[in-house]
C-alpha cells in the first residue's frame, strides 16, 4: 500500500530524550552498552540452546524463540535511538517511522503470546506431569510457537496499514525516542477515530486476551503448588515458574503502563517504553541463566567444548 498525500512532510524528529550533549553522551555510553550486551546475552542463550542437546526440550525451544524475539525487539529502536542521541537533527523518515512502528508492533505481538505459550507449557508439566508428553507434544509446540509469530503479524498488519491512509500536516515532533503507534496519532490532521479503535480492540483480544491465559495458567500452577505435601517439591515446582513470571511482569507490566497511559510524552511515559522495549530483552537471557541450573550447567559445558576446540 502506498503512502498517501504526505507531501506536506517528509519526516519526523524525535525528541524523546534530554538534549543537553553531555547528558547525550553519557546515554549513548548507557544505551550503547545495554544493547552489546543484549546482543551477546541473547546470542549466547541461542548458542547453548542450540548445541546443548540436554536443552532439546519445548520449554527451551520457547526460550530460544525468545531469545530470539528480544535481539529483534532491541533492534528495532537502538540503533535508531543511539544514531540520534549523536545527531544533531534527530529525523526519522515516515517510510522509516512506519518500518519501525510496524516491527514494534508484530515483534511485541509475538513476544505477548509466546509468553502465553510459555505459561501454558508451565501449567501443562506442574498440573499434568504424566501427561506432559502428549500434551506438549512436537507438533503442539511448533504450533505454539509458529502460532505466536502469526499473531503478532496479524496484529501489526491489521493497525499499520490504517495509519499510512493519514495525512501529516506541519506537526513533526514525536516526544519520544521511538515511532510507537500511539505516539504519531497527535501529529495526524486526518481522522483517526477509525484508527483508535482498532488499536484499542486489538489490544484488548490480543493483549488482555494473553494476559487472561497466563493468569489462569498460573492459578492453576499455584494451586497445584499449594496441594503438594512436601515443601521440598513446593520449593522445586515454584523454581520452573519463577523465571518466567518475572519475564512476564517485566514486560507486560511496563508496557499496560505505558499503553494506559494518555499519550503526552511524559518522562514517565518514556521510562516504561525503555523498560519493555530496551531493559526487558536485557534481563530476560539474566533471568533464565542466573535462576536456571540446566542452563548454567549447559553454559559450563559449552564452555568447556569452546576451550578445547581453541586448544
């Protein structure tokens, strides 16, 4: 689809963060390590994962998948983000702003259902251990996971057309560091009702809708936690679940805030969007390494093998 009638404007700048350059500066330094070491966090959890044949399992293929979705999530914004804070113009273009807003949304997407994929793969081995194996069987898991990518391009395929039909007057200014959706409706001169309402029924089927699955999941999980006698096996059932639950409440809890919120480009407003879209996909490889003996276990391995090839 072609973008209509933008002649007035070419592009956007965005002005999301300070612009003193020395505090540039040191958030270029800041950002620019976040994102290097996303990059080898993620990149290693997809090395072990992949070599590591003790990790062939389904709720490892979910984490490899988002492992995956975080480098692709960080890059979206980053290196945009890091090419601004070094420029003094600070112009996206609308092609540009609209590629970027289009993979926020399919990559965000994805990683909301993957997260109800994996909640379900939680209830599935705590609630059903003797059955887990039929219930999260190979193809189920591909489903799940192929699934969740379909979603989330489904969702982003559905919003972003809509806004490149809109016309952008002599507004350019988006206060923020990125071309979220919510953001570039104030700068249209065009209707945008129609827009608004697919942007709200699609983020409550798709965002509400995989939040309700998680939550069931887990009062399910903690119910069956709560009936087993041993505080030993509580202790160990609870342990498979808490890395995932903290994933969940980073990325979901920055980003209903974010979502929730009227769009006004306030500091707040940029904290969580940098928190789901920038400090999540940092932590997520953290969590799931730190909290996880199967995976550090497999770092050591893989690390021992990488020592004898160099030898």
């Amino acid at each position: 689809m072609a973008l209509r009638n933008h002649s007035t404007i070419t592009d956007f700048i965005l002005l999301g963060l300070p612009a003193d350059p020395n505090v540039q500066v040191l958030l270029f330094v800041l950002f620019l390590g976040i994102y290097l070491l996303t990059l080898m966090g993620n990149l290693t959890m997809l090395l072990v994962i992949r070599t590591d044949s003790h990790l062939h399992t389904p709720m490892y293929f979910f984490l490899s998948h988002l492992s995956f979705l975080d480098l692709c999530f960080s890059s979206v914004t980053v290196p945009k983000l890091l090419e601004n804070l070094l420029s003094k113009t600070k112009i996206i273009s609308i092609v540009g702003c609209l590629i970027q807003a289009f993979f926020l949304f399919d990559f965000g997407g994805t990683e909301v259902c993957l997260l109800s994929a994996m909640a379900y793969d939680r209830y599935a081995a705590i609630c059903h251990p003797l059955l887990y194996g039929q219930v999260i069987n190979n193809q189920r898991y591909m489903q799940l996971v192929w699934g969740s990518w379909s979603l989330g391009f489904l969702d982003a395929l559905i919003n972003i057309p809509l806004i490149m039909n809109l016309d952008f007057c002599e507004a350019k200014t988006i206060h923020h560091y990125s071309c979220e959706l919510p953001s570039l409706f104030p700068l249209s001169c065009s209707d945008v009702s129609t827009n608004l309402t697919v942007l709200v029924c699609s983020t409550l089927l798709h965002g509400f809708g995989t939040f309700f699955l998680i939550f069931f999941s887990y009062v399910r999980i903690v119910s069956t936690i709560l009936s087993i006698s041993s505080s030993l096996g509580r202790n160990k059932a609870f342990s498979t679940c808490f890395s995932h639950l903290t994933a969940v409440s980073f990325f979901y809890g920055s980003a209903f805030l974010r979502h929730l919120m009227p769009t006004s480009g306030s500091r707040l407003e940029l904290i969580f969007s940098i928190q789901y879209g920038v400090v999540t996909p940092l932590v997520n490889p953290l969590i799931y390494s730190l909290k996880n003996k199967e995976v550090k276990a497999a770092l050591r391995r893989t690390l021992g093998k990488c020592l004898q090839w160099h030898r």
